[in-house]
C-alpha cells in the first residue's frame, strides 16, 4: 500500500470550496432532450452542490459551431471548469487552446481528437475519460446474437458519424460479428443519437428487409425510437443499446429491450465535474491518469432490479466529496472501475499523424509500469461499489 501510496499525484492543502468566491464550471452537451443528458445533469447537480460550485449546463444542440462559441461566452463570462462530450472531435483541440488562453480546464467526455494527447495541449486539457466501449460494444454483441440463437439478420443503428464513441462501438461489434459467422449485417445506418431519426431509420430498414432478427442501437436513446417503429409494425424482435437510461430499464424489466450496457451519466458527469474541481485546485494528474476508462455494466433482466435500486430513490448512492483528490486526499474513492488507458491501443485504428509521438513524459510513465501502476491504485481505493 505504500507503494501505491506514494503513486498519488500532486494534491494541494487548499480547496476552492474553502475560498470565498465559487468556482464556476459548465458542462456543455450535444442536447439536453436526451434521457442519457438528463441524467448526467442529475449527477453534476448533485455533485457541484456537495462540493460548493456554481454550476450550469448548455447545450450546443450537435453544431460544432455552437459548441465554439458556447464555450468562448462561458470562459468570458468567468467560467474556470468545462465538461461534456463532442461530436465534432476536432473541437477539442480549440476548446482546450481556448481553456488554456482563459486559465481554465476542460474534461472531455467521451470524445477527442485522435493522437492529441492532454499534455500536447497543457493545463487548458485537464484530462479525458471514457468508457472501455469496443469490449462494450464486443459483449453487447454477444448477447443480441446469442439471443438471436446464433443465426440471422441484423441491422446495426449507429450514431453521430466520426463522434469517438460511435467508432469504439461499432469496432465492437465488428470484434463480435467475427465469431458469429451465421449472424449476417444487413446494413448499418446513422440515427444521430436520437429517437426521431433512428425511428425512420427502423421503418426504412423495416421496407427494405423482409426479415430482420435483431437489432443494435448504438445508444438507447436510439433504441427508444427503434421500438416505437416495431411495436407499430406489430413486431418483436430483440434491441440492444448503450448508456442505461431509465426509461430502457424499465423495457428491460418488462421485456420489451434485450439489453442495455450502463454508463451511469450521473456518474460520468459528476465525476467529471469533480475532476475539474479538483485540477482548478492544483491537483496534478500523473501523465497516465490524463486519459482513464470507466466501467459499464451489462444490464439484462437478470439484473436490471438491482440496477434499478441502486439508482432509485431521491438522491444518488455516491458521495462526491469521496472522488475528490483535493477533498478527500488520503481516503478517495473513485466509486467505479477506474483505470488508465492505452494510448497506444485506444489509438490504433487511427492514422497517426507523420511525425507524431506521444509526449516523453507519458512514454517514459508507461515504460516504468504505469499503467499497471494506476490500475491497482484506484482499484484499491474503490470501495462504494455499483452493483454487478
């Protein structure tokens, strides 16, 4: 334990909660009509209530544009802490120069720029993270295909094209498909997210194919609009999607959705504004917890019950206070799987720019067993567990 002790980065002795003037943090998203949104706004409340902030969330309603120009009046307006996802990954790069310019920090969310690291971009990226979506997305599969007994068609309803995690999910299933080679892909769409577009993608597929088995959503939020055109083609046929939204689990329950993989948004996005509370105070993450996976949890009816509870209920089962660095220094607890990524990997399938490396100081972190390191660091400190 002293060992893992001794591998905990820079932790300051003052919080910001303990100043006079709050900090100012603002998560801005694709589009808060979204359940997943909803949700994740639920955590940041919560968690930026317990920790003393002033929080707010925008949406940039899926135009990169927007997104821009959000952030640039947020910073001015005196806002020190960023978070949310982005659709458009090649925004990042200016949100964070942005951030760096007004002495602010941005945690990204599921998206960013390929062979970008946080160190290339300074304090104005305070750090990255993500869930481990291609094995996701790879035991997702799995299950949709297993419950389509091995056999048949499938269509696969994706998400925003070019946006991070609509790539890791459908390198996933990908992964999976290879090992079913009776199962057939017969065509693979966008649904942008959102119910109303996935639905007309489902009542096209519906016209074009005779014959569907399964379906994939590549978020739930699309599997609601996937199940509205099947129940009014008086069909049934197993959907899976991702993010765990409440309204999913309970088609879960009653068993009209396969199966959902659940990030817990109000999880992500308290953690992400406690991660951006905790970088405002000096708190240094070491170069590889720049850039860290969260867990997921496959939600079936075995086990949608227990999920249910776990979330049911007034307030959140987290204690915010615990994830902080700052505030919580020697006993924090991260209340997840939490563990470095490898760059190296989660970059792969990109085209690496010529010329590019890694910053030296994430390499030479690596080389001394750092992400092994860090893995067993926050897994020891993990102790208010979500159930399974």
């Amino acid at each position: 334990m002293a060992a893992l002790a001794a591998a905990v980065g820079t932790v300051p002795q003052l919080a910001a909660a303990q100043t006079k003037n709050k900090l100012k943090i603002t998560s801005v998203v694709t589009r808060l009509e979204n359940d997943y949104f909803t949700n994740w706004n639920k955590g940041a409340t919560e968690a930026a209530a317990a920790i003393g902030v002033d929080y707010k969330i925008l949406a940039y309603d899926g135009q990169a544009a927007k997104h821009i120009e959000i952030v640039e009046a947020q910073l001015q307006a005196g806002t020190k802490g960023l978070f949310g996802d982005s659709n458009d990954t090649a925004n990042v790069k200016q949100i964070t120069s942005l951030a760096g310019k007004y002495n602010a920090t941005y945690i990204a969310v599921w998206d960013t720029l390929p062979w970008m690291h946080p160190i290339d971009q300074g304090n104005g990226y305070g750090s990255f993270f993500a869930a481990d979506d291609v094995q996701n997305a790879y035991n997702l599969a799995k299950t949709l295909f297993e419950a389509m007994g091995s056999k048949g068609n499938f269509v696969h309803i994706t998400g925003f094209p070019g946006a991070s995690p609509d790539i890791s999910r459908t390198l996933g299933v990908d992964r999976a498909l290879k090992e079913f080679p009776n199962i057939k892909l017969l065509a693979r769409q966008p649904g942008n997210w959102n119910p109303v577009d996935s639905r007309r993608v489902m009542e096209d597929m519906l016209t074009r194919y005779p014959k569907i088995d399964g379906v994939y959503a590549q978020n739930d939020s699309e599997g609601l609009g996937i199940v509205q055109a099947l129940k009014e083609a008086g069909l049934k046929i197993p959907v899976v999607g991702h993010d765990g939204n409440a309204e999913n689990l309970e088609l879960i329950e009653q068993g009209q959705y396969l199966a959902s993989i659940s990030y817990i948004p109000q999880y992500q996005a308290g953690f992400a504004l406690v991660r951006a509370f905790d970088v405002l105070n000096g708190w240094k993450p070491s170069p590889t917890e720049l850039m860290m996976a969260t867990g997921g949890t496959l939600v079936t009816k075995a086990n949608v019950a227990k999920i249910k509870a776990f979330l049911g209920g007034g307030k959140l089962p987290f204690d915010w206070r615990k994830m902080s660095r700052v505030l919580s220094p020697d006993d924090w607890d991260p209340q997840n799987f939490v563990w470095p990524l490898d760059v190296e990997q989660m970059w792969a399938p990109y085209p690496r720019p010529a010329g590019y490396e890694l910053p030296k100081a994430y390499r030479d972190a690596v080389a001394a067993g750092d992400l092994q390191r860090y893995k067993d660091l926050y897994f020891s400190h993990y102790k208010k567990r979500i159930p399974t």
